[in-house]
C-alpha cells in the first residue's frame, strides 16, 4: 500500500494489521534534541485505548509502546524514530464464520476488489488499530508545537446522534466517557449509545479540534493550504465522511458581512473580533484558533442482521459480533487531535524558509 505515509518534512508512516503481531509507525524527519519518553507517547495512547468505558469496544489492548531508535540519552538524534506496540488481545475467531462476506459499510469489498485478497481478521489495514502508529506520532507533533509556540490541541465529541453539545467547557471534556465538554449533554450522549448497543446498532456523530496559539503564516499555497491538508489528515481517518473548517457549510446560508471576520488590533496584535474563518485564510493560518469539525459515521459493525452477499456473489445475511465500539468518537477524539498535531508541526517546519529575510 503506497499510501502508509504522511507529511513533508515530518513525515510518519504507519504499519501493520488489527490482528498482525503489532502495529507501530516510523516518523522521519523530527528534530534533534527534542527531550523523549515513552511517557510521552503512552500517556497519549492511553487515551485512545479499548475498553476505557462501557461506550468502547471490550477488546483488552494495553497498548504498551516502545521506542525502537531515534533517540539517545532520552533526546531525539535527527535519525528515524521507531515505535512498535504489540497487539496482544487478539481474536480471530469471529471472522472466521464471515470471512467470505463483505460487512456492509466497512472496506471487505473495496479492499478485495483492489488487491485482489483480502486479510480477512479484525479489518486489517482497515482497522483503526492502524490509528495507533497516527497518535504515536501525534504526541512527538503536539510536544514539538508545545514546547516552541505554546500551541495547544483539544478536541472533543460535539454530537452524538441527535444529542449536541450546548456548551463547550474543555475542563470537562476528560471527566465524562463520550469526550463531550458539556457534562449534561454528555449524559445524554452516553444514554444513547447503550441504547444503540443494545439494539444491536451503533451512532454517529461530530468531532471538533480547536488549536489554540498557532502563528499566522502556516500554509502553503496553492495545493498544500492548511485546510486543504487538514482536511486530507482528517478525512484519512476511517469512518470519517466530511470535514469543516470554521463556520464550515453554515456558511452557505450567511451573507457576506455576516461571514468576513472583522479585523482589529488586540495588544498590539491584529486580530479578528469573531472567528467564522476557523483561524485560517487563503490557506494560511491568520492567528485565530484553528477550529475544524469531522463527522463521524455510525460504526458499521453492528449486531443487527444485514443483507450482503458472499465473495462469489451469493445473497447472504450477516450479523457482525466481536468487539467494536458501538459509537466511534470517543476514541476517534484522541486520533484527530494527533492528525492535526501532525499538519501543524509539518507546516510550522516548512514555513521556517518562507522568507528571505528570515534565514
Ligand atoms: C477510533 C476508531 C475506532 C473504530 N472502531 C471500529 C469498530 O470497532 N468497528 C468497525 O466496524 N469500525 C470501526 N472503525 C471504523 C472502520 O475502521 C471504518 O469504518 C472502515 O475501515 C471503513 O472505512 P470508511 O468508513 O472510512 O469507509 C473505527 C474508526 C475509528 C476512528
């Protein structure tokens, strides 16, 4: 698969299958020098971790990283850095009776079309088990942004189905299981996922990133803008159907002077009195928080029995039992934060040369 790798001068590239040995990601291209623990990558993966709560799937990982190179007397070297985490709770055996099927809505046949076999266990390259090698590499993007500009990640669960959150509080966003920054609605939320769960169905939902303290002038036009390479880290996400910056597609229903963010000078700073823009224009951060919104689709693993057909064609019902999270943006919270960690440090390292004065 020539499509495992990401960035341009941070550059990751993930590898391995949900019921491989292991899963894990090479990042090239980070700095010497940055101080690196495995700490630092654990605490991250601990968030996007199964079976935190009675709203994820049971699958029992405990996600246990290990930094194979790239780093000497705890500093990164300028070399690769390698991390491997090993998948030890696996369990093939409820794929077995399905293995000549195709699940509806997840990639069986796309992915037996292209290649022409298939792994049929856990997804594969499918599987967000892959998104292991993204958040691992994601907690180097957020420490090296962290440490040189303050630049701060969060994301969290706006909507569950219909459930919205009516207010955005970011202190609350770890203290309830569904990552919602509005503890009532968070309730709510929670409610109708065990409800999905025991109808043998599943939700989706809406992710939002905010970024705070990014400098103007990341982006590089015309084809590298920052919410074109947002987008593509957001959408590379599986499960992801659509993305927004900003006001997003609400702008379609607003008028000029409703949408254009107002300049003025704050502190000495121009800034912007309102934000519809997301914190980016023409493709170039603006200063603002960067604020961008993923939708998430209902899992398709689900228990209910489904009509598909069989890899020669022949109709057939399914129901697909083993461990799956029956609504994906808790864990999928953790997953976008990294993906734009990830946009951000490799444009922040490639607008160092966007000056001739500044070199
Ligand atoms: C954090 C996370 C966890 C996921 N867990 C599951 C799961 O348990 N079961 C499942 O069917 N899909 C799960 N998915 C989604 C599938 O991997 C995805 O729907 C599938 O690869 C098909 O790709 P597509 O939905 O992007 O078209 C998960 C996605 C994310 C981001």
């Amino acid at each position: 698969m020539a499509g495992s790798s990401f960035g341009n001068l941070f550059v990751l590239t993930t590898w391995g299958e949900s019921h491989g040995k292991a899963v894990g990601v090479v990042v090239d291209g980070c700095p010497a020098g940055l101080d690196l623990k495995e700490e630092d990558i654990q605490k991250e993966l601990d968030r996007r971790r199964v079976g935190q709560s009675r709203v994820t799937s049971q699958r029992k990982e405990e996600d246990r990283v290990e930094i194979l190179s790239g780093i000497f007397e705890g500093k990164t070297t300028g070399a690769p850095i390698s991390m491997i985490v090993y998948n030890k709770d696996v369990d093939s055996s409820k794929y077995e009776s399905i293995k000549h099927l195709f699940r509806p809505g997840h990639a069986d046949y796309t992915y037996q079309m292209k290649y022409g076999l298939r792994d049929y266990r856990g997804g594969a390259r499918a599987s967000a088990r892959e998104t292991v090698g993204r958040v691992a590499a994601g907690a180097i993007a957020k420490k090296i942004l962290w440490e040189k500009e303050q630049i701060r990640i969060i994301g969290y669960t706006k909507q569950v189905g219909r459930f919205k959150a009516q207010k955005i509080d970011f202190s609350q966003i770890e203290q309830n299981i569904v990552r919602c920054p509005d503890p009532e609605v968070a309730k709510q939320m929670e409610e109708a996922i065990v409800q999905a769960r025991k109808q043998g169905d599943s939700l989706g939902g809406i992710v939002e990133v905010v970024a705070q303290h990014v400098p103007p002038g990341l982006g590089e036009p015309v084809f590298d803008k920052l919410d074109a390479d947002l987008a593509k880290a957001l959408m590379s996400i599986p499960a992801v159907k659509g993305v927004e910056i900003g006001t997003g597609f609400a702008a379609a229903e607003m008028l000029g002077s409703e949408h254009n963010d107002p300049f003025t000078v704050i502190d000495g700073k121009i800034r912007t009195t309102r934000n519809h823009a997301g914190g980016i224009l023409g493709g170039i951060s603006n200063g603002e928080d960067i604020i961008v919104r993923m939708v998430v689709k209902p899992t398709s693993s689900i228990l209910k029995t489904q009509q598909t057909v069989d890899i020669f064609g022949h109709p057939a019902e399914i129901r697909v039992e083993g461990r799956h999270d029956p609504c994906l943006c808790p864990r999928a919270v953790p997953v976008a934060e990294a993906m734009v960690a990830l946009v951000l440090v490799d444009h922040w390292l490639r607008n160092k040369v966007s000056q001739f004065d500044k070199l």
